[in-house]
C-alpha cells in the first residue's frame, strides 16, 4: 500500500507542474488571445496610449477665408432641389435633437428642458417663425433653451436648411423681398462672409489658458484693493451687494455691457445673481446714489 502511495504522490506532483507550466503559457499568451477576442484590435497598454496619443493629428493653421456670394433672392421660391439640399443638411445635423419629423422629439432631445422645438407647430417661439427669425436663430443660437449656434455652417446651407423647415408646416409666414434684403444687409450675404481663422487645438487650448491666467490674476489684484479698502464709500457699497467678490468680478470682466449705464449694471444684478457673486437683493437694494457711486467705484477699477 505505501509503494503505491509513492506513484500517487509522484503523480500528483507531475499534474501540478503541469498545470504550472500551462497556466504560466497562457498568461504570457493573453495580449495575443485578446487581440483575437476583440476582432483583431490591439490591446491598449501604457505604452501604445502614448504612441496612440502623440500620433494623433492636429487640427491644420488655415487662414480664414471668405465665404462664396449668396444669391438671397433665389429663396423667394426655393427649387425641389435646394429644399432637398436643406433636408440632408437637417438630417446631418439637427435630427437627433429636433427629430426626423422636426417634431422635437429626438434622441438626443429626450433628456433636454426646455424640449427642442417642434417645426410642426408654429406657437410658442422664441424669435419667431419668420424667415429673418430663422436666421437669427441659426447664427446666433438660443443659449438659455440650448439652441447652439449654427454660425460654423455656411450661409448658404443655412438658408437651405430653413427652406426645408419651412415645408414641416404649410403656415410658415410668407418669405418677402424686403425680408431676404433685410438678412443680406445685416450678414453681408451678398459680398460673402468673413470665416474665421483655425488653429490647432494644442495653440488654442494654450491661449485659452494663458486668457484664463490674465483675468484670474486682474480678478484677484481687484478683490485685494475692494477687501484692503475700508473706507471708499463704494467699495463698502459693493461689498454690502456681494458674496463673493471673485465670482463678481469674473461675471462682469466678461459681459461689460454693465459699463454703459447704470441700467445695465442691475441687469447683472439680477440674472442669477448667487450664482454670479452677488445677494439676491443686490438688484433692488440700492439707492439711486448708491447705484451711481458703486457704479462709478467699478468703472474706476476695472480701469486700473
């Protein structure tokens, strides 16, 4: 019987070398498995991100360019073929927010509040269904219902996509000449438009970041000389209309439209003013020379 137990104990451990080495074979193997699993794609690794990521292309420096003349007025009565053209710009584009229909309600439109805009329904619109409106819409975008700004497509395929909306409902007020005039003076159709410059994103995001450094450090030279001032009659003002005098700052370094008037300044105010630094009264607080001195009392700093 021990004899016996002798080759089972040899045995034994044979088997487990054996497993040993195998399980040692796959390991060394795995890459190449996996590779296999995902349909022949490399598996990324420390080393490969690197490669992957230094061997990815830039964005190219291109000059800004004029774009070609439109011819406004061949919108009066768009051709089959320039509202088709207006719906493959619209498929590209804007379905997934407004829908295939343009009904509102696309995928990517679901979670969204306000919901993006049905074409089909011609009420409730924040500029109007116009053709003037329209444009204004597609240039400017409606940042407070997160409409984007389509300024990036050509002039041109704008007004294509807009004859095709137009189709979604045949009570979209009537396209005049006075109307297509107006949009051509007012965007320089006809002469052609100015597109901007593109820079490689590495040379914006610096530029971005260098923008950033110089409003943070003015930001900040700012709040020091309000908080080091105990005395000026409006930096005790704007102290008492404020929370956080960096978040103050910071809004009105980049809308200063508030340096205009006295008007504009409690339009600041009263745009959601805790999240921009200031006290829900600050809109309402102030007296009328309380609001000239404060106002002067920034004018002044913004200047230093």
């Amino acid at each position: 019987m021990k004899q016996y137990l002798k080759y089972y104990a040899s045995i034994y451990v044979i088997f487990l070398i054996a497993i040993v080495v195998m399980g040692t074979m796959y390991i060394n193997d795995l890459p190449n498995v996996m590779q296999e699993k995902i349909g022949g794609f490399p598996v990324v690794t420390k080393d490969t991100a690197k490669d992957i990521t230094n061997a990815a292309a830039d964005l190219p420096m291109i000059k800004g360019t004029l774009s070609p003349p439109v011819d406004v007025m061949k919108y009066l009565n768009p051709t089959p073929d320039l509202v088709d053209k207006g719906k493959s710009i619209f498929t590209m584009n804007c379905v997934s927010c407004h829908g295939d229909q343009g009904k509102g309600d696309g995928v990517a439109g679901a979670s969204l509040n306000p919901k993006p805009r049905n074409f089909q329904d011609l009420a409730g619109w924040t500029n109007g269904p116009s053709i003037t409106m329209l444009y204004k819409t597609l240039h400017e975008g409606i940042t407070n219902r997160g409409m984007a700004s389509y300024a990036n497509l050509p002039p041109e395929d704008r007004l294509d996509m807009i004859a095709y909306i137009r189709t979604l409902n045949p009570g979209y007020p009537p396209i005049t000449k006075v109307q297509l005039d107006s949009i051509d003076v007012l965007y320089s159709l006809t002469k052609g438009v100015k597109l901007p410059n593109q820079i490689p994103v590495k040379l914006a995001t610096e530029k971005i970041i260098q923008q950033s450094a110089g409003l943070d450090a003015k930001v900040q030279a700012m709040v020091n000389v309000v908080n080091a001032n105990k005395s000026d009659t409006g930096a005790v003002v704007l102290k008492s209309i404020t929370n956080n005098l960096t978040k103050a700052f910071t809004v009105l370094a980049k809308d200063t439209t508030w340096s205009n008037n006295e008007s504009a300044l409690v339009k600041i105010f009263a745009n959601d003013p805790v999240q921009n630094g200031f006290r829900a009264s600050a809109s309402y607080m102030l007296t009328a020379q309380q609001l000239n001195v404060v106002h002067a009392y920034l004018r002044k700093l913004f200047l230093m």
